[in-house]
C-alpha cells in the first residue's frame, strides 16, 4: 500500500509537465542565432508601447508583412535555438512562429518585460525544449557609480543538449552607445547579466550571453575599430574578478574583421547605407570557454536590407557537438589582402534588365604591372555559387563577364562578392546593399 502512495504521488507531480523535447534533424550540431526584428510586432490591438512611428503600427496586414521578411531571414540560417530582439509580446512571436515558420520545430517562450516605452521584449523560438519548459526573468537591479538599475528586457533558460548542459542568457541593453549620459545605466545593465552567468555556471551549465548590447567590445574590434565609451563588454564576460581563465569570449573573434558588423544607423538620416562608419556591431553572442573549441564556425550575414526589413543583422553560431567530445579550435580565415597591385573587381551589376541569369554582369580590372591569366580565378557570392573565368587582362585594362547561366546569382537585396584565385585565396571583395534594377555597384 505504501509503494502504490508514493506511485501515485510521482505520477501526480509529474502529470502536466511533459518530458523535454529535441526535435533537431542532426544531434551533432547546435545552431544559435540572435537577431533583432525591428518591432516586431502584430498589428492587433491593445498594441503595446508609445513608439507611434513604426510603418506597420496598427496594421496587422503591414506587420505579418514584415514578420514575414523576418522569417525568410530565419529560414535562410535555420537556427535550432533563436533569440528575437524586439518582439512585442508571446501573441507577435507565437504568430510569427505558427504563421511563417510552421512545421520547423520551433517552439515560443517569452516572458513580459518592464519596457512600457518601447514596448519591446526578447523572446526565443528553439527546437530543444528547455528545462521545466519554461524561461525565466532577472528581475535584480546592478549598481554603477550612482545609477541603480535593472534590465528591462531579458531571459535566461537552461538546456540539457545531448550530455552537454547550456544556459541561455538574453538582453536588450539601453541604446545609445555614445551617450556619456547613458554609461553607468548600461554598465549597471551589465552588472546584472554578469551575474546571472555566474549563477548558471555555479550551476554547472556553460553561459551562451547574446543579444543586442547596445555596446561595442574593445577588444574583439568590428570593421571600423569602434571604441566603447563604457566597461559593459568586460563586465558581462568577467566571471569571477581576478581569474580571466573562465572569462566569456565573443564569438565574434571567429569572423574576419572586415565582416564584423551588425547594425546599420542612419546618421545623416538620408535614407541610404553610407560605409562604412553607419555599420558597426553593437550585438554579440558571448560563450563559455568550454564551448570554444566546439565552434564550426559564426557568421555575421549581410543579406538583408538594414534600411527596409531590420536595421540589424543576425549573428550565427554553429557548434559541433560530435557525440560529447570536444574538437579543435577552428582556424579564422584572413581578411583579402589589400587589392592593389593586381586583379580587383571594379564593377558588379546584379540587377540588370531583362534576365539575369544571363546579363547580371562583373568587371575586373588589372591594377598590377604584368598580364594576368585568369584561368583557375573564380566570382563567389556569399550562398557560395560560383562564375567560372578565364582569358588574360593586361595591366591597366578591364574585363567583363556576364553570368550566362553560371551558378552564382549575385542578391538584388544585397551580397558580398569574393574574387578567388586558383589557389582558393579570397584577394579581393566587395559587399553591396540593396540594388535597384540598372543600378551599378563600383569600387569605391
């Protein structure tokens, strides 16, 4: 009689809380992404915050419009776990989830934050269910000089994947990195986070701290070497002072420089993209040195338009899990080599009349002094299709080619264009933004 009580009793606690779930179509890789959607929200009143401007506010067929471009982002980069930025609330991100992205896996977790002004919360889709199924807030306040202040917008969730234990801890910092004003309420911000990883890792999970930081990292520089006014990037990633072995080290360090940016803003307010200073990265995925060595590899994809479907770029983060083991540290590929001196590109059209798989076109131009072949030389777009080239070009000459059914299909959206020689060495490149038909892309 007794052993059927506590039957019964483990049968009723357990009822309603069902077992986690992976539903990942390939264990040995874990794919986390972070990006902010630009106020994603759903159109559907009582709307929240006072920001009156957003292009869709009040329109629920303009705002599944632009869930939708923030879905096909989704989709292109088929993250198992992804942290959105700016999202309204769990009803915007459940419809962007069952609406756009239906039969992928995911499921919808948010919890309501504290920023009545904006409206605004992160929240997280992901494949693998986290424990006690549920996320969590850091409702605790950080101390800076005299501020006193908390994080508006935040998460943390704990995750068994495979043997491995992970934590995720997500964040809207303030923005404004270069406000003097704005430093000890963003450096309080991060005294909290900072915090809360140490807690996870007491606990024995490794910390994944990502999200948009409103701040730049000192240390692991983004294309235009941009320097924080404030601490918050080494106070998030301090674990414990005086011992920097179980610092968290920014992902970022696996990309090329020339490519580490995440966010666009418009400072002559024109409308257009002008690098490279209105791009810099002021959004970060932070690991746990245990998971270093199992990084594959991060992108930072420059696709979308930052002046129509978000002002941000997503970050993307692929661990190989292989069974438990830990893998080499990967190698971080150079950025080109400056072009002078030898063959650049000097011209792309991406977006011509008529068809483009036939007439989108690339010029090349000779900047050396001796003739160059250019048999082996190869365009690569950044989806990693390919124009096969060939013949000679003198020194000081051009060359065009046009696409003529090759494989890569340069992005009317924008894209980044490698020139590769027959020894698979990227010397030359050239990133673009939108393009309208006609439109030519020249070497600044």
């Amino acid at each position: 009689m007794k052993r059927l009580l506590v039957a019964l009793l483990l049968l009723i606690v357990g009822a309603g809380q069902a077992p986690a779930e992976d539903r990942r179509t390939d264990s040995t890789r874990l794919v986390v992404m972070t990006f902010n959607a630009l106020f994603m929200f759903d159109g559907v009143e009582p709307e929240e915050g006072g920001v009156h401007d957003i292009p869709w506010r009040g329109s629920q067929t303009e705002a599944e419009e632009h869930m939708a471009e923030i879905a096909e982002v989704v989709i292109a980069h088929n993250p198992d776990i992804l942290n959105l930025v700016e999202v309204e609330n769990l009803q915007a991100l459940q419809t962007l989830n069952t609406k756009f992205l239906a039969g992928r896996g995911y499921k919808a977790y948010l919890v309501d934050g504290t920023d009545t002004a904006t409206g605004q919360d992160v929240g997280l889709l992901t494949r693998i269910d986290p424990e006690a199924g549920a996320i969590e807030r850091d409702d605790r306040t950080g101390q800076s000089g005299s501020v006193v202040k908390g994080v508006s917008k935040n998460y943390f969730a704990r995750f068994t994947v495979g043997d491995r234990k992970i934590a995720l801890v997500a964040l809207h910092f303030l923005a404004r990195p270069n406000d003097p004003v704005r430093v000890d309420a963003r450096q309080a911000q991060a005294a909290v986070i900072a915090q809360r990883a140490m807690d996870l890792a007491a606990e024995g999970y490794a910390p994944i701290v990502l999200g948009d930081f409103n701040d730049y990292d000192g240390q692991v520089l983004d294309h235009v070497g941009s320097q924080p006014i404030t601490e918050v990037l080494p106070i998030v990633k301090r674990m414990h002072p005086g011992d920097a072995a179980d610092n968290l080290v920014n992902a970022a360090q696996f990309v090329p420089q020339s490519q580490r940016y995440t966010a666009f803003w418009d400072q002559d307010e024109d409308g257009t993209v002008d690098p490279p200073h209105e791009l810099t990265s002021i959004d970060h995925i932070l690991i746990a040195p245990a998971l270093v060595s199992l990084v594959d590899s991060l992108a930072m994809p420059h696709e979308l338009d930052p002046t129509d479907v978000s002002d941000h770029f997503p970050i993307v983060l692929h661990l190989r899990l292989n069974g438990g083991s830990g893998g080499e540290p990967i190698v971080v590929p150079p950025d080109p080599p400056a072009a002078p001196g030898g063959v650049v590109i000097a011209r792309l059209l991406p977006n011509p009349p008529g068809d483009e798989d036939v007439h989108e076109e690339a010029t090349l131009r000779n900047d050396g002094a001796a003739a160059i072949d250019l048999a082996g030389y190869k365009l690569r777009d950044l989806a990693g299709g390919t124009w096969s080239l060939d013949g000679t070009i003198a020194p000081g000459e051009s060359k065009t080619f046009q696409r003529d059914g090759q494989a890569m299909a340069m992005g009317n959206r924008g894209d980044t264009i490698d020139l590769v020689n027959p020894a698979g060495d990227v010397i030359d490149s050239i990133h673009y933004d939108r393009v309208d038909e006609g439109e030519e892309v020249l070497r600044l």
